[in-house]
C-alpha cells in the first residue's frame, strides 16, 4: 500500500509548474476530488492522505455509502463510496483512497481518479448552483467556475457526520 500526501503531490507538481510558470503561493491552492462529473473543493487546510491500492475490511448490514472499515495511522475509519450515496454512477472498488481529518473525525473516501489542484485566484464564484444530488444541496457553501468546470466546495464535517448518523 502506498501513501503520499497531498503536500508531496504539490511539491512535484509545483517543481514542474515552475518551469513554465510564476510561483504559487500555497494558501492560494485547493484540491478538488472529482466523483464523476462533480468536482468537489477540498477544505482549506484539511489534513489529508492519499493511499494507492486501499485495503479495507466490508462489514455486513453497514448503509450503503459506507463500504467498510480501515485501519488508518491506528484509528478505525469509515470507508465511503460517494458514487454511491450521491447516485453519481455505479459502486466503484476505488483505485486510491483519500483520508480527510485527523484522529476520530477521520474519513476515506473512495476515488477513481488522483484529487488535482487549482488556483483559488483562478476560480470565480457563481450564483448559478448545478443540480445537485439532494444528499449534498444542504452543506453547499460556495459554487465556483473554472473554465469549463463547476467546482463545489462543501461543508465537509457536516456532510460526513450527516452520513454518520
């Protein structure tokens, strides 16, 4: 099982943006994790672990958005499938997991694809709020574009905990 955090992952790319580009500075980074077509703004700051590869144990009887349990730095943590809960496609395995939260507040959530990175002086707010599956409207706190793209950022400790319950 192999780890990098989100840090490391900047780093490389910040030393190959570099060539090409000015200098970015870090509080003006986010990280979005796409769950199909629905690119969702990391919170700032956030601690967070990328795992290739993720090992985790099924429980029987869990709700459905909840595919198991890992042990994660020696703390349990539930195992989401997002694709699942928000009815964005069908139940992945997940090729990399990504550990949002420190100690018992700690989340993996399943993901397809790396989590990337984008300016926040790049991203410009809208009013214009996509349709949205309704398990994710209530926790929505900005809306940004991004050339082509709409990026979500949400209120992530109540999401989770909401699906928690």
């Amino acid at each position: 099982m192999e780890t990098a955090s989100l840090t490391q992952m900047l780093s490389q790319e910040l030393e190959v943006e570099s060539t090409f580009a000015e200098a970015v500075r870090v509080d003006d980074v986010r990280y979005v994790i796409e769950i199909n077509n629905l690119n969702l703004v990391l919170p700032q700051g956030i601690l967070s672990e990328l795992v290739e590869a993720p090992q985790y144990a099924e429980l029987p009887l869990m709700p459905e958005n909840v595919v198991g349990l890992c042990n994660f730095r020696g703390n349990l943590v539930p195992v989401f499938n997002l694709y699942t809960h928000l009815k964005m496609g069908k139940e992945i395995k997940g090729r990399y997991l990504i550990a949002l939260g420190e100690g018992g507040n700690t989340v993996g959530v399943l993901l397809e694809s790396l989590p990337y990175m984008v300016r926040e002086s790049e991203c410009i707010p809208t009013a214009q709020v996509p349709t949205l599956p309704n398990t994710l409207n209530p926790y929505i706190s900005n809306v940004f574009k991004r050339d082509n793209q709409v990026l979500v950022e949400y209120d992530h400790d109540a999401f989770f905990a909401s699906l928690c319950e």
